[in-house]
C-alpha cells in the first residue's frame, strides 16, 4: 500500500513539473514572439536605413553619366561656332 501511494505522488510530481516546464517554454515563446518584427516593419526599416546610400549611389551615377554631357555639349556649341565662322568667311571671299 506504501508503495502504491509514493507512486501516485511520484505520477502528480511528474505531471506537475511537465506542465510547469510547457507553461515556461509557452511563456519563452511569447516573449520571442512580441520581439519579432512583421515583414512590412522590416521592410520599411530597410527602405530607411539604405534610403540614404541609394541616393548617395543614384546621385554618383547621375553625376558619372552629366559630367561628360556637359562637356560634350560644350565641344559641340564651340564647332558650331565655328562652323558658322567659317561658313561666314566663305562667302565674304565668293565674289
């Protein structure tokens, strides 16, 4: 009879500590849980933290691509001008 009743008690310990060991990995579970950021969180957090490098790179690639424009632009106003200068002395010299 003893070892019936140091049994049962034995059987609720066990029982006891299973559902005090669920009970800690559920309340582990939460606390990750309400850490976590949703996707559109990070995404968002992203867009933020390289919305300044993208424009830094943007704006470098824009540069890169402008410079040379301008200069051409420039070639290109000065051979007009002298083509017009040119044709110009063309026809003071045809009689």
């Amino acid at each position: 009879m003893l070892n019936c009743e140091v049994a049962k008690e034995i059987a609720m310990k066990k029982s006891r500590h299973g559902l005090l060991f669920v009970v800690g990995l559920l309340a582990v579970a939460g606390l990750f849980g309400c850490n976590e950021e949703t996707p559109i969180e990070k995404t968002k957090a992203a867009a933020e933290s390289g919305n300044a490098a993208t424009q830094a790179a943007g704006q470098a690639a824009v540069d890169a691509i402008k410079t040379p424009m301008d200069k051409a632009r420039q070639a290109e106003s000065i051979l007009e001008n002298s083509a017009e200068q040119t044709a110009a002395k063309i026809k003071q010299s045809t009689p």
